[in-house]
C-alpha cells in the first residue's frame, strides 16, 4: 500500500477564503495556508494533489499556491451538500487509489522534525489499512468534531481500532457510546482534520449521496461510521497540534504557534513579553 495521492477539500461556504490567508511559516517566510498545507502533504511524500474548490475559485488558489500550483489538479464542488460530498467531488482523480485527505482550512504544527502527514500515511502504510489521525479533546470542543469509539490496539500506545464515528456528539451520546478505555476522563479522541482512506469510502459516500433530501448535506463522519463496517479502520493519536483557522481568532492562534516553534521565536517571545509588560504598565497608570 502506497499512498502517492492527497485531497483538500476547500469548497465550504464558511471556508473557501481560508487557505487564501497569509502568515509567516516556521522558515520566517510568508505563506498562504494552502501552501503550508500542501508542504504538509509533500513532507509526506505524496506527490500528486486535488484541491476541491467551487467553480471560479481555481485561478485563486492557483495565484496564491505560486511554484506549487503546476503540481494541483482543481475538482468542483457545485452544489453545498457538505465535506463528505466534497471528497466524493475527487472520485476520478484518486481513482482505485488509497489517499490522503486534508482539510483546507486546518494546520498543523508537529513536535519533531517528522510532519503529522508523513506519521499518518507512514502508519496507514504499515498497517494497509485506513488511518484517521485523532486527538485527546476535551468534552466542551464537542460540538466542533467527528469523534471516534474504539478500543486501543495490542502492543501499540496510540493506534486504535475504530467502532463508532459520530459528528458533534452531545456529551450524552459520547458517555454511553464514545468513551475510550484509558483515556483522561472527560475527555474524547475527535479527528485531527486528516485521513487516509481506500477508495471504498467512494461506494459509501456515492450510497449516501442518494439518501439525500432536499437542503440536507453528508458529513465525511457518516461514510466513516458505514466504514467501521467494510473494512478494518484504524485511528492514530496525534501529541502534535492543529489550529482550525476558521474559529475566532484561528488565525492568530495558528500564527503565534507557527512562530513560537519557528527559526524566530526568540524574537517573537521577546516582543510578546514586551507587549504584555506595556499593556501592565498601562493598566497600572490608570488604576491610579
């Protein structure tokens, strides 16, 4: 099993502006988030790339991808029936191909050298299976995430069988049909905004797509759920760290942690110190 294809999906009404936006990467270089994100993809060897977007944003995303964008193949997603139809939108590029899926609007920041693509698809491969990348979330950020059921595998800290996906549990539905032996109470495994996924979850989504009804949308967690159920399905517990941009101040929280584990940190500290030393000084003047 070897994964050489990726897909972002980007076509979201909330998210399409997203990977446009501009920060400075952990090299001191300015970048867009769709190129960091497609530097992630490349960091895990896979090659060959779809950005699914709506129709008239490819020029776009090709301006801001700069030399990487001879390397993107664009899809449409013409009508908003959400993120699982988005990935359906890749059928034919990925083909009968396992790959790896990214969200647009998602970076991420890992603890070594190795990107949290490259651990992903590494695993995937290793196992021949689908991987889900996960993380230990607490219960209030429910709302937020697909969040995974499982048990941990024999001999492996992090990797774990999946039993159960659901989208934004209520804190009930995860306490009776979520909760992972020996995780930290209160808190729960929800998707890290990466996978990799054979080409079956295609049939799924395709099966789901025609149960459908007007002004409904598929989420990418239904077609997981179905997959528990085809197939061996695995996810693998990320300690790295992923910023959704497209919360309240996502962006900033993106940049401070791309700064903070970049070659300008020492700067980046030192003027943050010096802010947070003005803003006291100021708030003491005024108390007098």
């Amino acid at each position: 099993m070897k994964i050489t294809k990726a897909v972002i999906t980007a076509a979201g009404s909330q998210q399409r502006t997203l990977p446009l936006q501009t920060l400075i990467d952990r090299d001191g270089r300015e970048k867009s988030v769709l190129n960091i994100v497609i530097e992630e993809v490349l960091r895990a060897g896979v090659n060959e790339i779809c950005v699914v977007v709506q129709p008239g944003d490819e020029s776009a995303y090709a301006t801001v991808a700069g030399d990487q964008a001879g390397r993107l193949h664009f899809v449409h997603q013409t009508d908003p029936m959400g993120h699982g139809h988005a990935v359906f939108c890749a059928r034919e590029f990925v083909g009968d191909n396992p790959f790896l899926h990214l969200v647009g609007d998602h970076l991420y920041v890992s603890l070594n050298e190795r990107g949290c693509a490259q651990h992903l698809v590494e695993v995937a491969e290793a196992a021949r299976s689908s991987v889900s990348a996960v993380q230990a979330t607490r219960e209030t950020l429910l709302p937020y995430y697909g969040v995974i059921g499982g048990r941990r595998q024999q001999g492996k800290q992090d990797l774990y069988q999946v039993d159960a996906v659901i989208e934004k549990p209520t804190p009930t539905e995860a306490e009776q049909d979520l909760i992972i032996p020996g995780l930290r109470a209160g808190h729960y495994l929800c998707f890290f905004g990466m996978h990799v996924l054979s080409p079956i979850i295609f049939d799924i989504l395709e099966s789901e797509i025609a149960k459908l009804t007007e002004d409904h949308s598929l989420t990418l967690s239904t077609a997981l759920a179905e997959l528990t159920h085809r197939e061996q399905y695995l996810a693998l517990e990320m300690h790295d760290s992923r910023y959704d941009v497209g919360v309240k101040y996502g962006l900033l929280n993106a940049q401070l942690a791309l700064a903070l584990s970049g070659q300008d940190r020492d700067e980046v500290l030192s003027k943050l110190l010096e802010l947070l030393a003005q803003r006291e000084l100021s708030s003491s003047g005024a108390a007098r």
